[in-house]
C-alpha cells in the first residue's frame, strides 16, 4: 500500500511539472514576441522568364557581402552605421562571377541594370536588378549558383522561376550548386522530390534540431526507477518510447510548420532560434537531474512546436504563395521525417546494444547530456545577443 501511494504521489508531482513547463513555453512565447528578427544567411534570387529576356532581381544581405570580404561582425555592425553603395560592395564581393546562366548550352551573359538598397527585418540588403536575352523558343535553362559556398557552408541560394503563368522554387546549397528546368514542361514532381531532399539535408544541417532529438533519445534505453536511472531489459518498451517521442515530436512540429507556411501565424526569427537553442539545453539538463523522467514525449510535444517554427524558415523564405505550397510543404516535412527516421534507426540498436556498458551511462548518457547542455547554452547567448561565437 505503501509502495502504491508513493507511486502515486510521484506521478502527481510529474504532472504538476508537466503543466508548469506547458505553461512555461506558452508564458515565454508571449513575452519574447517584441525581439528583434535574424535571419540565416539567405540569398533571394528571383527570375522572371518573358518572351524576349529573363528579368532578373537579385537581394544579398550586406552582412554576407562584408563577410565575404573578410570583415568581422563588429566591422559589419559599424559599416552598417554609415552610407554605402549597393553596386561597389556586390562588385567587390565578386558576385557575378557567382552566377552563371546557360540557355540551351550556351552561356548568357547578366546584363546589371540597376542597384539599389533594400531593408528588411535582419538588415540591409543589396539589390541588383539584371536582364538576360533569350534566343527563339528556348528551352533548357541552367543556373549555376556558387554565391558565399566557400566561406558560408550553411548559406543557402532561394530562387524564384517565373515563366508561363507557373512559378517554380528551388533552393541552392553546398553539394546541390547547379540546377536545370524544362522551359516548355516544368515537372512538379522533380521539385517535389527536391523539397524532400531539402528536407532532410536540413534535419541532418540543424545541429540543434538533431542534438534535441538526441538528447530525448539518450534515456530511451533506460528506465526510471527508485535508484535513478536503469538499464532498460525490454526493447519493445525502449522502441514504445522513442515511437511515443517522434511521434509527439512530428505532431508538434507539422501543425506549426504548416500554420507558419501559410502565413496563419509568425513568430520573429530570433526569438523562434533562442527558444530552440534553450529546448535542447532542457532536454538535456532533463537527463541529469531527472525533472520529467518519464515525460521525455511531452517535451518533445511541447517544444516541437517551436521546432516547427525554425523547418518554417525555409519556406517562407523563398516567397511561395498559398498556391504554390501544397507540393513543398508536403515535400519538406516528408523529407525532415526521413531525416529524423534516419538517425532514430542508426542510435536505436546501438544504443541498445551498448546500454549497460559503462561507457554509455557515464560517458555518453551523462557526459553527453552535460556537452549539449553547454553546448545550447551558447547558442542561446549567440542568438540572445546576435553574436557569433561558433562556427555552426
């Protein structure tokens, strides 16, 4: 009997816990509103294919300008201060040799018409507007993007195609820097099957999104018990665990990464990258001192809904209009649940396997869950503060 209420008063104490951090995150989503936005580093190319030329608009942010030209970020903050001129920094970065357009085979040469200096929610913005003859009925068009790849591997290169009354997305990046379309037959599937790809090159890129997934999934081969944490015997428990956490964590991050896809709801950027960045320090810290020992899928439910925010980002940086999202938004989220099945097939059997070692429950369980709690919390500082202190 004794046993029982015991029990039964540490599942109380659970739930109570439970709510307050439900509470919590709901309680810091309101307050953190009013923070500033930051972006990624983002290029936003946009080509809009006519009877006679491609109109092309380009916009690279200053700060990706000065970095690639060596300046640090305090040199950045102090040019910002100043007058400066869109069409010297984007010819001193070199930019044009960056983009190399093939019509049918044959080169096309850019045509920069215009400069200008566009602002936006993280900063200033180079704008450089082009013109790109076409010849009769073309029909293969070849973008070669290799923009800020080799200072920057996380930037990534947003395109707009714009031709027939269709408009079509594609996303450059390390590993992917040359793209080609079918003028006449645009295929959906070929840039759905490119959103999948995005997908899960982002899940695998997002050092913090696998690291919070990571850091749920190190207890799920133990179990709680009166003396702390245990080896767990059974693995069909251990795989109903990690179900119920990528499942509550999938729930989560689908219904908000939709939502902000259509523009229903938005949360700044800033504060959607410091709350992530604080999840992961949580779930980590969560493994030490045991706060929600058997709640592991709750923190992956409440906090995948920010997460949902941050996959977000990448779509609703490249512009698409409610029309055009059905395609990339299924694409994308099939692609982060590939990316994220991935890894839970490659931790599972091995962290099973290695669970009653010694090196697990010290060196990888404790110790790991004591460098992703360090770890996030300089991520929180960076992104609190808008600093760099890391290189990823």
């Amino acid at each position: 009997m004794g046993v029982s209420l015991s029990l039964r008063n540490r599942r109380r104490e659970q739930a109570v816990r439970v709510k307050a951090i439900l509470a919590s995150v709901a309680l810091f989503c309101a307050l953190a509103l009013p923070a500033a936005a930051h972006q990624l580093s983002d290029s936003f190319l946009i080509l809009e294919v006519t009877n006679a030329q491609i109109i092309g608009h380009w916009d690279i942010a200053l700060k990706d300008l000065l970095h690639a030209r060596g300046f640090a970020p305090l040199d950045q903050r102090l040019t910002q201060g100043r007058a400066w001129d869109p069409e010297s920094e984007i010819k001193a970065a070199n930019v044009l040799s960056r983009l190399q357009i093939q019509i049918d085979g044959a080169p096309a040469p850019l045509k920069p018409v215009d400069y200008s200096t566009e602002l936006y929610n993280d900063g200033p913005y180079a704008a450089m507007y082009f013109e790109i003859p076409l010849p009769k009925n073309p029909r293969l068009l070849q973008v070669q993007y290799q923009l800020f790849f080799d200072v920057d591997p996380s930037h990534r290169g947003l395109m707009r195609l714009q031709t027939s009354g269709r408009t079509i997305s594609a996303i450059f990046r390390p590993g992917q820097t040359t793209q080609q379309f079918d003028l006449r037959n645009l295929t959906a599937m070929q840039r759905f099957l490119d959103f999948i790809r995005l997908g899960v090159f982002h899940i695998w890129t997002g050092a913090d999104h696998i690291l919070f997934l990571l850091a749920l999934l190190l207890p799920s081969v133990l179990r709680w018990g009166a003396g702390g944490w245990e080896v767990s015997s059974s693995f069909r428990a251990t795989s109903i665990c990690v179900l119920k956490i990528v499942t509550a964590f999938t729930l989560a991050h689908s219904v908000t990464l939709s939502l902000a896809a259509l523009k229903i709801v938005h949360l700044n950027t800033r504060f959607v990258e410091t709350v992530i960045a604080l999840s992961v320090a949580f779930a980590a810290l969560n493994n030490i001192f045991a706060l929600l020992p058997d709640f592991g899928w709750v923190i992956a439910f409440a906090f995948g809904f920010i997460h949902g925010f941050g996959f977000a980002n990448v779509l609703s940086d490249l512009g698409l209009e409610r029309g055009d999202l059905a395609a990339p938004l299924i694409g994308f989220n099939t692609g982060v649940e590939l990316g994220q099945l991935a890894v839970v097939a490659v931790f599972l059997p091995l962290a099973f396997k290695l669970r009653g070692l010694r090196l697990y429950r010290v060196g990888v369980f404790k110790f790991g869950s004591l460098a992703i709690t360090a770890l996030a919390a300089i991520w929180a500082w960076e992104r609190i503060f808008d600093l760099k202190l890391l290189p990823f």
